[in-house]
C-alpha cells in the first residue's frame, strides 16, 4: 500500500502575515485590559493551582515534612537578611568615616600608594 503524503505545512505570506498581524492585535487588546484592570484595582491570576501530593504518594509525611523544614529555613533567612540591612543602615558618622579609612588603607596598600586618611574628629 501506498504512503499518503501528509499535508505541506507552506501558507501564503499573505496568511503569514495576517496571522502575526491578528497575533499582536490580540496581545495589544491583552495589555490595553490589564492596565485598565490595574487601574480599578481588578486583580488577575493565571497561575494554576498546585494539585499537591497525592495519598497514594509513598513517603508522603517525610516528603511534606522536608517541604515544611525548608519553607522554614527561606523565611528564617529572608528575615536574617532583612534583619541585617535594617542594622547596615543605622550607623553613625563616626563608624563611617573609620570604614572608609579602613577602605582606603586596603586600596592603598593594594596599589602601592601613601596617602593621609581624614581625621576621625568630627
């Protein structure tokens, strides 16, 4: 028996172009609504929801026990570095000044140059 030859995938560059031409229409209208909707505060999800671990899951407590454990340990570190940049901010002009002494004197002696530092008097 003889193979059909399944069919050409060539189109016209007419239809080629109409098509693109009706694709970024689509995605205009798409952002026109998304920015009217941000402005009346309509929120838009489309992600899809996690189904979850099935029942029949072997292991399934260990499993989300480790999921839990290491929700856990994002948080703890999301709020250590939010910790830490509240405290880099609160510094006095003292402390500044001697970081950037110190700064300087690393870069000096990187470079090879002698250079007199700010006083620390202020």
């Amino acid at each position: 028996m003889v193979k059909k030859k399944g069919k050409s995938k060539r189109i016209s560059l007419k239809d080629k172009y109409k098509i693109q031409r009706r694709v970024v229409e689509s995605h205009r209208k798409d952002r026109k609504q998304a920015k009217r909707d941000s402005k009346a505060g309509i929120v838009r999800h489309n992600k899809k929801k996690d189904p979850g671990i099935p029942n029949s899951w072997p292991f399934k407590q260990e499993l989300l026990q480790n999921i839990r454990q290491s929700n856990e340990r994002m948080e703890q570190r999301k709020l250590e570095e939010k910790e830490r940049r509240a405290n880099k901010g609160a510094r006095s002009l003292t402390e500044l000044v001697a970081e950037a002494n110190a700064k300087q004197s690393q870069f000096d002696a990187k470079s090879g140059m002698v250079v007199n530092h700010v006083d620390d008097s202020i």
